[in-house]
C-alpha cells in the first residue's frame, strides 16, 4: 500500500511540474488573447469570445519553435482571423527547453486535464480538434489518448491533425507512441519530409504525402539539414494557406505509391482535398499530391 502511494505522489508531482509550464492562449480576436494555465481552462467556457457551438481548434507548436517562429506565426495568424471556430495555441514560458522527447508523456498529461476540465463541464470532445507540428504532433496524440483512458472513453477527442510528425526514433516510438486511427474519432496526417525529420509510420485514417512527402522541390539549399528543415516546416506554410482558404484546397487522389501517382496511373482514382476545409470523414487510406513552387502553393488539379 505504502509503494502504491509513493507511486502516486511522485506521479502526481510530475504532472503538475510539468503543468506549471503550460500556457493556453485563447485568441478572442486576431490581436487580442487571454492566457489560461492547466487549473485555469475550464474558465474559457464562460469567456463571452467562446462559442460553445464552435469547434475549438487547438494548435501545438514543435521542438525548437515559439510563437515568433516564422512559419507558426503565419499559421497563428491564418487562424486568429478566421472566426468559424474557437482558436488557443499552446505555449511554454521556456519552449527551447520544454518541448522534448523527454518530456512529451508529462506534457500531454497536462493537456489532457485540462481538456478533462472543460469536457467536464459540457464542451462536446467532439468538437475538439487537435493540430500539432512535428513533436508537437505526438504530444497532442498522446494527449488525446490520456483523455480516452483517463475518462473510459467518455470523452473522445473529434479530429487529430498531424503535421509532419516528428521522426521518434525506435526507443521514443514505443514510450511515446506514433499517430494512430485509434487517437481519435478522425486522424489524419500531413508528411513533407520523410528521410531525416518526419515520421512516415504516424498515420491515421487519411494520410496525404505532399510533392511525395520525402522531399520538397523547392527547397534546394546547399546544406543538407537547411534542406531537411525547410520541407519539414512546408507543412505549417500549406496548412497556413488551407485555414486562409474559402474553398477546399489542395486536391489529392488516392494511391499507393508516389512512383504510381507520377505516372498517372491513380488519375482516376478517389479525389480528396488536403487541409482545414477538409471534414470528409469518412476518407481513409494513403493520397498523393503537388503543389506549386511558390505561394500559392495549392494547385487546381489533383493530376501530377
């Protein structure tokens, strides 16, 4: 009994050290916000900004990444103007050191109670949409399946968004766990960059590989890494330009492989559109797509 105790404490301290680093801004308009802790969320349901009958979309930035991030800064923007939904991003007092590998299960714990706290209180977890980048794409998986075990499936997180998971490793792959369609109601996954920084095993339901998802064209830097990071951060800049949209965006067509979709051979095959205007549902499976080399990045055919 006494070891079942002591387990418990030293559980409990680390999700609340871990939750002390947790901040969630809520953008009630594109340049105003207010900031709520772990213990503090639950108020955003009487926020008069918050709309119970919106979806809330609940962005996670990735290692290395702030809010001044270039590529997090557009998509915050994208996002904080659109007023079809609630908006909140999650930030850390320190994020250079907080978001790690090492403490991704803490900080998905803290999420997951704050979540907790407002399904609680009456906000549907079916319209909770979760949307990470990288690293931050397992953090807010894991949290969505602490949500499920913590509450026996009484709460469900709706959609997980994966943006370029974040390549784990062997080890973190299984203390940590890849993207899957069990970690939601809906899963989808958006692949850039598959050789060096991207997880091309997180997927879910629906999995669009964009220019392929190993590399991006237009990123030919002289430096390996530089080339890496640029088609790793490309999938903030098109999902930045899908919540910018009025109409669904980039088209996709269902394929095995990127050798097939080149040589037309799924021409004919399912049409699905890559983004935020995306609530096919029912989509499943792997599609393939290409986009421009500049901005506007979406095309206006899904054929290669």
């Amino acid at each position: 009994m006494l070891e079942k105790r002591i387990f418990l404490f030293l559980a409990l301290l680390t999700i609340t050290n871990a939750d002390e680093r947790l901040r969630f801004i809520f953008y009630q308009e594109p340049t105003k916000t207010v900031e709520y802790n772990f213990n503090t969320f639950h108020n955003i349901l009487t926020d008069p900004y918050f709309n119970r009958n919106l979806h809330t979309v609940l962005f996670h930035y990735g290692a290395g990444q702030n809010l001044n991030t270039p590529q997090v800064y557009d998509l915050v923007n994208s996002y904080a103007v659109n007023r079809n939904f609630n908006y909140v991003v999650i930030h850390y007092l320190n994020p250079d050191t907080t978001v790690a590998t090492s403490n991704v299960n803490e900080l998905a714990e803290g999420i997951a109670t704050a979540l907790i706290g407002i399904f609680d209180r009456g906000y549907s977890s079916g319209y909770m949409d979760l949307l990470g980048f990288a690293l931050g794409a397992q953090i807010q998986a894991r949290a969505s399946r602490r949500v499920q075990a913590r509450t026996n499936h009484r709460h469900v997180i709706g959609r997980l968004t994966g943006l370029d998971p974040w390549a784990l490793g062997p080890i973190n792959s299984i203390t940590i766990g890849s993207l899957s369609s069990a970690d939601a109601q809906w899963v989808e996954s958006i692949h850039t960059e598959g050789s060096q920084r991207g997880d091309l095993e997180s997927n879910g339901h629906v999995s669009f590989f964009v220019n392929g998802g190993i590399a991006q064209p237009m990123c030919n830097q002289a430096l390996p890494t530089a080339r890496w990071d640029c088609s790793h951060v490309f999938a903030l800049s098109v999902w930045a330009e899908s919540v910018r949209a009025y109409s669904p965006v980039f088209p996709s067509l269902q394929c095995s492989t990127w050798e097939q979709f080149i040589a037309g051979a799924c021409n004919n095959n399912n049409l699905a559109h890559m983004g935020r205007l995306n609530s096919e549902s029912i989509l499943r499976g792997r599609f393939f797509l290409t986009t421009n080399m500049q901005a506007p990045w979406s095309r206006n055919q899904a054929q290669p």
